[in-house]
C-alpha cells in the first residue's frame, strides 16, 4: 500500500522543495529559513553582556538576597530557581541519579 494513498498530491521527488519519495528532505536541502530575529538577539545579548559588569551583577544579586531575607517570596523564589534549579528539574536530576545508581547496581 502506498503511503500517499488517498492524499491528493504526492510530494515532488527532489523537485523544487528537495524531498525525497517519501516527502522527507532529500540530501543537499537548506533547509528552513532560521530564526529570522536571531540576529538581533545576538547583538542585544552581546550590548547586555557588555553593558553589564561583575560588580553590576554582585549588586543586583545581593539587592534580591536581601529581599528574599526581608520576606519577599516572588525574590525568594527568583533566588530559589536560580541557585537550586526549578522543583521540576531538581527533581529529574535526584530522579535520574538514583536510576544511574540502579544500573551500576547500587542502591540508588
């Protein structure tokens, strides 16, 4: 049975969209255009990372320690996420440990 069966255009073969019989993307296709804002990205991360000195980043980090102390728990959290990663992630890292352990026949 042909997998096209029922569709009413099959796929150009290494045509102007470079597919193959079976519609995937033959060798030598370019592919999508990207990211088109990328860019742009690139350059206001690189004039954030530039504007942006160590002594900046102590201060601003101190500034949200200081609030979490002070009962702040959207800081709190802020800090939390940063330091400890979010519960989720904590958890698959705690998670996948024990399965490591597991397959290396201790206990995990």
């Amino acid at each position: 049975m042909d997998a096209w069966e029922g569709w009413q255009v099959k796929p150009s073969p290494n045509g102007d969209n470079r597919r193959d019989q079976q519609g995937r993307f033959a060798a030598g296709n370019p592919g999508g255009p990207g990211n088109p804002h990328a860019a742009q990205v690139g350059r206001l991360r690189s004039a954030l990372l530039n504007a942006v000195t160590e002594e900046d980043m102590r201060a601003v980090v101190s500034t949200l320690v200081d609030q979490a102390k002070a009962g702040s728990v959207a800081s709190a959290r802020v800090l939390f996420d940063r330091v400890l990663g979010k519960p989720i992630e904590a958890d698959l890292i705690a998670r996948i440990e024990a399965l490591e352990g597991q397959i290396r026949g201790g206990a995990g």
